[in-house]
C-alpha cells in the first residue's frame, strides 16, 4: 500500500504569515507553482496561499501590499506522511484543491499535487486503482 511517503515531494517552499504578499506571489511565478504553504517558525501548517487567494489582489488593482495572512486560506486539508495515497487521492478529487500538505508530528515535510500523483501513475503504468493501493 503506498502512502504519502511514498511519493510526496520534500523540501517545499513555503512562507509565513508575516511575509509580504509580493514576496508569495514571486515565488509562485518565479517556480511555477499555484500554492504555498504557509508555517509557523516551528514548520506547523497555519495556512497556504494559493493562485486562487492571489487573485484577491485583482480587487486592488494598482496594489500589492499586505501580508500573506491577509489573504491566505486558513482552514486547510492535510495528511500525515502515513495515509494511504488512495485518501488522497479521493480527497483531491472531492475538493477543488490542487495539492494537500503533508506533514510529520505537525510539521510540513512535504507536498503530494494532482500532478505528482498522475506522473506517479503514468511512470509506474498504474492502469488499476489497485496498483497504487
């Protein structure tokens, strides 16, 4: 059974909540990512920040001040690095969310997006929902 570990992608990028809302932004553009989780000093989950928070600043045209915590999206699905992928999986597609964080003792270690699981899939010729159980 293949589980969040498996799979994950370590090293994410992230930002706090006290980091300008230009400076998000940049890292989505700059590595072509639509979201970035948001941690505290310790790495716990506090938020993300995603394209779709972002487009909040099209409402203030002209303005690219704040903070994150302004904008980000509190309430956030993650999994720990021991559920099933298949958890993920469904919730991925349940949600209109494009990545879940996934975390160790509280802490971000890493991310799983729509896109790794369907690289994961192609790469391994995953043709059965059992092949990835």
């Amino acid at each position: 059974m293949l589980k969040a570990k498996d799979i994950m992608r370590a090293n994410v990028l992230s930002v706090t909540k006290d980091s300008p809302i230009q400076n998000a932004v940049d890292i989505l553009v700059e590595n072509g990512i639509t979201g970035l989780p948001v941690v505290d000093i310790e790495m716990k989950l506090v938020g993300i920040i995603s394209e779709k928070d972002v487009l909040k600043l099209l409402y203030n045209l002209g303005t690219n001040e704040g903070y994150v915590e302004d904008y980000m999206t509190r309430c956030v699905v993650s999994f720990d690095v021991e559920n099933n992928l298949i958890e993920i999986c469904e919730s991925l597609i349940e949600n209109g969310f494009r990545r879940v964080p996934i975390l160790s003792d509280g802490k971000l270690v890493g991310i799983i997006s729509r896109r790794d699981i369907i690289f994961y899939i192609q790469k391994h010729n995953c043709r059965e929902k059992t092949a990835i159980m």
